[in-house]
C-alpha cells in the first residue's frame, strides 16, 4: 500500500530561521507524483509543487527549495529566511495507481501534515 | 478565473438530513475528486470522476453519491447525514488523473 509519513507533527522556529520538513514515502508504482500543499490558518489548500519520479533535479522556487531523493523515498522541503506568513501545516501528497492497473485513478495519498509555526 | 469554487462554506445539518455540496471549476478539467479532512486521519478520497458522466468511488464511499452531468460540476450528496459526517469537505480538479489537483476552499460540515 502506497504511504506517506510526515514524522514532525510539530515544528516551531523564529523568523528568518531555515526550516526543513521531511517526507517519506512507500509505493509499488514505477512511476509516480510527489506534491506539496500548504494549508494556511483559513484553511484552504495551496499547491506549492509537483514533481515525478523521473526527476530528481532539485528545484527552487524564491525561498522555498525541494530535494527528491529516490534512494532513499524522501522529498524534503526547506523554507529559507522563515517569515510570519509561512505558518501554516504542509502536507506531502503521493499520487497513487489504480488498485486494478490503468489511468483513470487520480487518488492521492496524504501524509499526516506537519504544522509549522513561525515566531516573530 | 474562479478555480475550483465550493459552496456553502459551514452548514449544520441534523441527523438523517440529506442535502447537496456544490462544487464547481472553470478550467475544462476533465478529472474532478472529493475528498474529507478529519484530525489525525489526513484527507481521504471519497469518489472521482474523470470526465462527464463517469464516476466512481473512492476511499471513504459510503454515505455519499456523486453524478457528473458537465465537465464544470461535480456535486457530493449526503443521502442521510450521520455525526460520523462531520468534517471538511474539499473538492479538487486537475487536468488528468495524474496532474495536479487544484482545491476548492472547502466546506465545513457539522452533523448533530
């Protein structure tokens, strides 16, 4: 079975501090998706990146940065210069293949979220 | 664009009520989802449609029927609400199965 394990569940830093949050994951498929959202205090549901199996570049977008490692299943997230406005709890997602083979499946399989809190 | 739009944003319902989550996008998605977030157990998918008229089941079924009459609307019905219904409800779109999934910003359901 396809799983996600975010193992902070807590995270507390002050501002302008780099914070990493981990993410694990388990799957049988050869090819797959890995995303990160955002769930910001009103509560909605912000895609922050995607990124496939076959990529393991990392990538960088403005403070945030992402490190794919297929070696060991972990695609890792770092907030650099932490702000206020970067709490918020972020959950890792995997996309997950049909039970029966085929496309038509787009269930994603979330990890438990880590809630990061940022101090001024 | 709206994005994925879901309405309403609360609603309390008592048990054995039905009633109907709306949900809509405007970026010609073929692939559409529900999925419910309760405390400890992350988002759990519900049911799927990927395209008009074609649906199917999730995770967390039952309790829930869904129909997809246009690309644009995919509306989650409630046949008899229970309290084990209680949660957040998000709606989420993508271009395919596979792509990325834009969510709606969720309905909060409370059943007593």
């Amino acid at each position: 079975a396809q799983k996600v394990t975010q193992a902070q569940t807590e995270i507390s830093v002050v501002e302008k501090e780099d914070v990493t949050l981990d993410c694990v994951y388990e799957t049988r498929d050869t090819t797959y998706y890995l995303f990160w959202y955002k769930q910001p205090p009103s509560g909605e549901l912000v895609f922050l990146i995607r990124r496939n199996s076959f990529d393991e570049q990392n990538e960088i977008s403005g403070r945030y940065s992402w490190n794919f490692q297929k070696s060991t299943s972990s695609f890792n997230f770092t907030i650099t210069a932490s702000q206020v406005v970067d709490s918020a709890v972020y959950f890792c997602a995997l996309s997950e293949p049909a039970p029966g083979g085929g496309t038509s499946y787009g269930k994603l399989t979330f990890g438990q979220g880590t809630i990061l809190t940022v101090h001024p | 664009n709206a994005g994925v739009t879901q309405t309403p944003k609360f609603q309390v319902l008592k048990t054995g009520q039905s009633m109907t989550l709306q949900c809509a996008q405007d970026m010609n998605h073929e692939y559409m989802s529900w999925y419910r977030q309760d405390p400890g157990m992350g988002l759990r998918l519900i049911h799927y449609s990927v395209g008009a008229g074609i649906t199917d089941q999730g995770e967390v079924p039952n309790g829930y029927n869904v129909s997809r009459s246009t690309t644009e609307d995919f509306p989650l019905r409630l046949l008899s609400a229970a309290p084990s219904q209680t949660s957040v409800y998000f709606c989420a779109s993508s271009y395919s199965p596979r792509g990325t999934q834009y969510f709606g910003p969720g309905t909060r359901l409370t059943v007593l």
